[in-house]
C-alpha cells in the first residue's frame, strides 16, 4: 500500500474532484429527471411521447457511448467546451433517465384519491402536480433514488478516461501509466477512496428515508 500512502494527496485531490464533479450531475439530474417524470405522467400526449422517448433513449444506451458522443462528436459540430463539462453533461443525462423512472413510481404510488381530491378542489393538472402529487412522489422515491445515486457515484469513474483531469480514476490511471506504480494498490486505492464517497452517500440518504418516510 505504499503507493497509496506516498500518494495520498493525489488521492484525496481525486476525492474531492470526483464530488465536485458528481453533485453537478447529480443536480442537474434531479431537475431533468422530475422534468420528464412530470412528462411521463402528463395527460398531454406530445409530453408524454417526449418523457418516453428520452427514458428509452438514454436508459438503452451504454453510458461509455454517450460520453464518448458527448467528448468527441459535440466538438466535431462545433460544440466546444471542457472535458468536464462534458462528463457532467453526459453523467447528469444518462442518470435523467433512472430519476425520471424512480420518480415515475412514486408518482404511481400516490393515491388516486389524492389527485382526485386536488382535481375538486380546481386545481390544474400542473398545480396539483406541483402541490400534491410530486412532493408524495418524492417521499415514496427515495429508496430507488439512493440506489440511483450510488450508481452516478461508481459510474463517474467512467469520466476519468475521456479526458477529465484530476477525478480518481485519472489520478489512478496516471500513476500507473506515467509513474509507473503497480495497478493493482493503486486500483485498491481508488477503490477505497470511492468507498469514501458511496458510503457516507448511502448512509445519509439512509437518514433522510428514515425522516421523510410515508406513513402507511
């Protein structure tokens, strides 16, 4: 583990970079995935055959091909920016999809008393899903949300290799390739180091299920 040890701060570099890099993603997520869960549901036919097509589109295509899309073929149209914005941008869209789905099933498990009684008072389809049934839906999301979000954690690790400089999985690729460490303690101290971040995550959502817990 001496690779580990004498490279510590290349780690914890990584550490933070890899979190900075998954709660952009991860916001920009959540909003894109209640986006088009609220599409999924909505009774206008045009929306919901948007919120369909996205989910079917990015959920079927391998993250590693969205990336490399993103990476290489956005620049090749004009489209220029960092290869971290680019990783942002294709972790945050692939994992729209896996919001969009868990959120889907909170909705569903709103009661059809609930909208009915929202629908009586007169409120909109729009205000009752913003007042009644997302705030449920989001109650009701949260264990396959946790998982979602453990999932984004591992699947930043993919970023690493299309360009983004300084995450955990670069920094381990750069000490076996540049300085010429063994891969397999430094693949343990990434490992480790991403234990780091899925842990606490999950850990923590586990708390906030516990306080926002529907009542059955």
């Amino acid at each position: 583990m001496d690779a580990v040890l004498d490279n510590l701060d290349v780690y914890v570099s990584g550490l933070f970079t890899t979190l900075r890099l998954c709660l952009w993603s991860g916001a920009i997520a959540l909003v894109a995935g209640t986006v088009m869960a609220s599409f999924r549901v909505s009774p206008v036919p045009v929306l919901r055959g948007v919120g369909t097509a996205w989910v079917t589109t990015l959920r079927n295509t391998p993250l590693t091909v969205i990336l490399f899309f993103i990476a290489f073929g956005l620049p090749e149209i004009g489209l220029r920016g960092s290869y971290s914005g680019f990783a942002i941008a294709g972790l945050s869209l692939y994992t729209s999809a896996f919001v969009c789905e868990a959120l889907r099933s909170g909705v569903n498990a709103v009661s059809a008393g609930q909208v009915e009684a929202a629908r009586s008072i007169g409120l909109t389809f729009s205000q009752a899903l913003r007042h009644v049934i997302l705030p449920q839906a989001f109650r009701s999301s949260i264990p396959p949300l946790v998982s979602v979000v453990i999932a984004m954690i591992k699947n930043s690790a993919v970023a690493g290799f299309f360009g983004v400089a300084g995450d955990l999985s670069a920094n381990g690729q750069s000490l076996t390739s540049a300085q010429g460490y063994a891969a397999l303690p430094v693949l343990t101290g990434v490992v480790i180091f991403f234990w780091f971040l899925t842990v606490p995550a999950g850990l923590l959502l586990a708390v906030v299920e516990r306080r926002v817990a529907v009542i059955r």
